[in-house]
C-alpha cells in the first residue's frame, strides 16, 4: 500500500493573522533601479519583509538595503548573514543583479567578457547556493533568475551579455533537479524592452524601431515584469519550476 502522507508535499505555514500568510523573507539583488525596484515595491507592497543587495542609490520605502559586491562570495554570505539577522532565513530569492559591456564580438575583450559573466552568471549562483542552505533547512524556497529575451534571441554586440542570460535557464533546470524534492522551485523571467530611463534617453528614431520588432508594439512597464515574479513566488506557481516566463511582447517567441 503506498503512503498516506506525501514528505513532498508543501509545507503549511503559520499564518499572522486569520486569513492571511505570514510575511516571508524576500531578498532581491539591484533593487536600486529598473526592473529590480518594481519587484521589491511589489513585494513590499504584498507585506513581505524585503531585502535587497545593492551597491549604489536609493531604495525603495520598506527595503533593507544591505551594500555588497555580488562578485565577491565573503560580501555576499556576510549580507545574507546580516539580512537572516534581521528577516530570518530568505524563503524568496530572485536574482536581478546585472551589467552590460556591449562590445563587437571581434573588439571585445576578455575583461568585457568576464565581468558581464562575473556579474549576471556567477552572481546569481553565489547568491542562490548561499540562499539555498536556508531552503533546504526550511524544506520550501522560491528562486527567480532574471534572464532576458537576448538569452535566447540573442543580439549583436552583447556576446557576453547573451551568454550571462541563456546560462540562468541551465542553472534553473538543474536546481530544478537537484532541490525540487525539498519544496524549492526555481524558475526564469526573460524580459524583453522594458519602459526605464535607458530606453527613454534613446533617440525617438531608435525607440521606434525597437516597437517596430515587438509585435505588441510597445515597451513593457518594470512592474508588468514584477507582477510574473510574484506570481512565481506564489502559492498558486508552486507547480511550476525549470520553466522560462518571456514577459517581451512576443519578440522573442518561439526561442
């Protein structure tokens, strides 16, 4: 006879008050800016208890903000060790940190590859193993890597760039595989253009030919791309994990 009881299974957890969850800790990478700030403000904004690792500007209200180099792996586990201080374990990590050092393939350096790697790729996998340990204590975890549609789409001159975000889709598959029989979930979000103070410094001539390829004709607003994330991180996703969530408008489709 199987068993009744499924060691699988979700964990329930204790809730704040009749009705609703209690609040979770949330860590996410670059909250200063862009994409990175909205996902914060909707987490704070759901009542979780929202950290982040930064190291330049300001945050947004509610966020503790703890300034580390996620290239350096000591600043990273002292930040988490801070962070658990003060929020208890992180129980969701979305990994948004991330440069770009667009460059010719034939003119770009070692360094300009590197760095972009060293940042988007080897960050995320220092702050994830360093999450991960409290997950697995916790037996449940939520983990969202912030790719890019150039991931899988690719664009001319950011080789290092593309590489950096394809590369989250291997890594999410395999924790996948690895932590998934402990409640841990790890998922990607590949955001096409993205309505920021970047795109909008760009000439009107070079933001209406990138329209002209997203067959919604538009930029996304950073909180279209947040609203995917907590979804993710939700109770209602908690069936969804190795998968690659393009929020692009239909530009990259099909990659």
């Amino acid at each position: 006879m199987p068993e009744t009881s499924d060691k699988n299974a979700p964990e329930v957890r204790p809730e704040a008050s009749p009705g609703a969850p209690a609040p979770r800790s949330v860590l996410v990478t670059g909250a200063n800016r862009g994409i990175g700030r909205a996902i914060a403000e909707r987490f704070v904004a759901a009542g979780d208890k929202v950290s982040t690792l930064y190291r330049s500007g300001d945050l947004p209200e509610g966020v503790l903000g703890v300034v580390a180099d996620v290239r350096d792996t000591a600043a990273v586990d002292a930040a988490f060790a801070q962070i658990e201080a003060a929020h208890g374990p992180v129980e969701v990590l979305v990994a948004n940190a991330g440069v770009t050092r667009d460059q010719l393939l034939l003119r770009m350096s070692d360094e300009e590859f590197t760095d972009v790697l060293d940042v988007n790729l080897t960050g995320a996998f220092r702050c994830v193993r360093r999450a991960s340990k409290g997950m697995i204590r916790q037996r449940r975890g939520r983990i969202v890597l912030i790719s890019s549609v150039v991931g899988l789409y690719g664009s001319a001159g950011q080789v290092n760039y593309a590489a950096s975000k394809s590369a989250l889709v291997g890594m999410a598959r395999s924790i996948t595989r690895e932590l998934g029989g402990r409640g841990i979930t790890a998922n990607v979000v590949a955001p096409g253009f993205i309505d920021t103070d970047m795109t909008r410094a760009l000439p009107e001539e070079r933001q209406q030919a990138y329209r002209d390829q997203i067959p919604l004709g538009r930029f996304a607003q950073a909180e279209e791309v947040a609203g995917v994330v907590e979804f993710l991180a939700s109770p209602a996703a908690a069936y969804i994990s190795g998968a690659v969530i393009p929020v692009d408008g239909g530009l990259g489709m099909g990659h």
